[in-house]
C-alpha cells in the first residue's frame, strides 16, 4: 500500500475509533452505522476529500463480504421452514409483485431507464447492517426476534439470488451457477462433518484457541475463496459470502468463534464498508435531484414494509408490525451494489444511482431509530394491552 494509501486508511480508522464515543455522549444515541456513513461523507471526495476510495477498496470489498458472512452465519436454516420463514418467504414475494408494478410505471414515464436493478432494490433488507442494531437493543430474542429475523434473511438472500441470476454473466449457466455455489457451499459443510473425528480435525480444534488461530485462518480462506469465485464468474460476492456464513455455522457454531468473527468483522473491515459507502455517495447529485430520492424513499417503505401490516396481522400486533414494517425497508449494502452494476452496464441514470444509495442512507438513518423507539415503548405497554392492540 503507498504512503496516500495508508493515508487514507489512517483517516478512515480515525473516524471508526471515534464513532462509537460519539455515539455514546450524542443524545439519542444514534445507530453507529448512521455516523460511519456522515464521517464518509465529511471526510470524502465530495467533502472534504481527505481520503481517497481507490486506495480502500480491497477493504471496502472484504467488509461487505463480512456483512453478509455473519449475516449467514446468525441464520439457522431451520428458521426458514418454520412460521416464521415461510410468512417471510410470502411477504418478500408480495413486495416483489409490487415492486415490479411500481417500477415498471416509473419506467413508462421515463423516470427509471435500470428496471431490473431498481425492482430488485426495492425488495431488500439490510440484516447485515441491521443486526448489531438489534443486538444492542436486545430486539432478535423471543417470537418476535423470530419474524426480525426471518424477514430480514429472506430480504438478503432472495435479492442476492435474483441479481446473481439477472444481473450476473447474463449467460444461459447463471442458474447452474448459483445452484453451483451454494452446493459447493454445502459440500465444505459435509466434507467437515465427515471429517469431524479424524487426526485433522482434532489438529484444527486444539490450534483454534491458539496463536495460530487456525479456524479462523480457515475462515478467511473460505470467505476470500467463495469472493474470488463468484467474482470470476459475475456473480454478486454477497452471495458467496452469505453462503461461507451458512456454511460456518453448521461446522463451528462455537459462541467464542463468533465473538472472534464480530472482532475481526466489526473490529475493522465493516466500519471501512460503511465509510467507503459514505465517501462514494454523491451529494452534489442528489441536491441536483432531491426529489429522486424522495421517491425511493418512499418506495422502500412502500415496497418493502407495507406488506407485513397485512401479511402479519393474524400474528404480530399492530405496535409489532409497525416496528417489523420500518426495520424490514431498511437497506443499504445491496442498494450500493445494484447502483453499482446499473452505472457500469449504462443503464441506470447517474442521478438516480446516487439517489437510490441515498435513500438507502436515509433508510438506515431514520428506521431502525424509529423501529427502536416503538420497541421501547412497546416493552412499556402492559401485557394485556399488547395482546389486544
């Protein structure tokens, strides 16, 4: 790395370090994601510009490999075949029909030219970004942790598969790739478990609490591995990565391991993420065309939310359904990607790249601190009212 290149680094640590002081002393005590993401943009090329995104992009690339590894990693297959995943399975398919409708309308009159990317966009949510959100607030326990949770894997890994299968190497394989990967995924798992009495299991499990460390180690190879993969055939590397999640946790569910991932993850390359995503977004832009992003934020809601106030009104209350509303529209990662490919294939307009990203911001600005406060206040209602609102 050059001297600008460690630069840049240093200046993007500096603002890591300090966020979570800042939030502590802020009244209200903002989520952490929403101050990387203003530290970004104060000290980015559209601001102050005293860090450069070029020299950060091999750690803005392995940050959101982490976002989605642990993402993957939280999730329990189970869960998707229970309730709970299948009511979420249902109320993704709702927003994507209506996604689809809107998006569509807006492409007859010329206000969105990427249909594709943009439908997809609507249907996400950011669990990834989400999840230390919820941990702090102590909102994934419990029945209604259950449904946070289902909605928010679904809403990651459906429009992970959809722009891998739309948007990927455009070729006649993209399905036999996808299915590729997640069987190769599966295999590391067996292949694991098959493993799990022999000579060099055991080796693994008396280094992985040493200096050597090598689960971990493994950990990284897989993550980079299954990157590098899906890279090379045009395929999102989010997928690869929610997948070696998946796989880790069939293999090592360990509670320390998983501190140990949120150490490296949240320690160093998903704050670079947040940052990196903060210095690229296009002020100047979006104060061009405010009304763009209006629109898109409105649409996460729309699109996104809307559906579980209908979907989930025979197992949630309304209080919990509202919450469940703002936290599934939150989304940001995938939106970052999807401008992206829309900018490099010229199909998206500029303007309405960087406002899709912005309303992602906004997205994560504004909805999980509303969702947060409606659970607060939830938890202070008496129990019978609860049941009966």
């Amino acid at each position: 790395m050059t001297s600008s290149g460690l630069s840049s680094l240093f200046v993007v640590l500096l603002v890591a370090a300090a966020v979570p002081l800042l939030a502590r002393v802020i009244p209200g005590r903002p989520p952490q994601v929403l101050l990387l993401l203003i530290g970004g943009i104060l000290i980015g090329p559209h601001s102050l510009h005293v860090a450069s995104t070029t020299q950060l992009a091999l750690f803005a690339n392995l940050g959101l490999g982490f976002l989605f590894l642990m993402a993957g990693y939280e999730l329990d297959p189970a869960l998707l075949r229970q309730h709970a995943g299948r009511l979420a399975i249902r109320a993704w398919l709702v927003s994507a029909v209506v996604s689809v409708a809107v998006v569509g309308a807006l492409a007859a009159t010329g206000f969105v030219h990427a249909f594709v990317p943009v439908a997809i966009g609507l249907t996400t949510t950011a669990l990834g970004t989400l999840l230390p959100i919820l941990r702090d607030n102590r909102m994934l326990g419990g029945k209604f942790g259950d449904y946070v949770f289902a909605s928010g894997a679904v809403g990651e890994l459906l429009p992970i598969i959809a722009t891998a299968v739309f948007l990927g190497t455009h070729s006649a394989w993209d399905g036999v790739i996808v299915a590729g990967i997640a069987a190769l995924a599966y295999g590391v798992a067996w292949l694991s478990r098959a493993l799990a009495h022999t000579r060099l299991s055991g080796i693994i499990s008396d280094t992985a609490q040493e200096t050597s460390q090598s689960v971990l180690r493994i950990t990284l190879v897989l993550l980079v591995g299954l990157l590098l993969v899906t890279q090379r055939f045009g395929i999102e590397a989010a997928l690869g990565a929610f997948f070696a999640g998946m796989v880790l946790r069939s293999v090592h569910p360990a509670p320390e391991f998983a501190d140990k991932l949120d150490a490296i993850g949240y320690g160093l390359f998903i704050p670079v993420f947040f940052i990196n995503s903060g210095m690229t977004l296009d002020i100047a832009s979006i104060a061009a065309n405010p009304g763009r992003l209006v629109v898109f934020f409105v649409l996460l809601l729309v699109v996104r939310g809307l559906p579980t106030l209908v979907l989930y009104r025979r197992d949630l209350s309304r209080r919990r359904r509202v919450e469940l509303m703002f936290l599934t529209a939150t989304s940001l990662p995938l939106l970052v990607a999807l401008a992206e490919i829309g900018l490099q294939t010229n199909t998206m307009l500029p303007a309405n790249a960087a406002a899709l990203v912005g309303a992602g911001v906004l997205s994560v600005a504004i909805f999980p601190v509303v969702a947060v406060r409606l659970h607060r206040e939830t938890l202070a209602v008496p129990q019978a009212e609860r049941v009966s609102d």
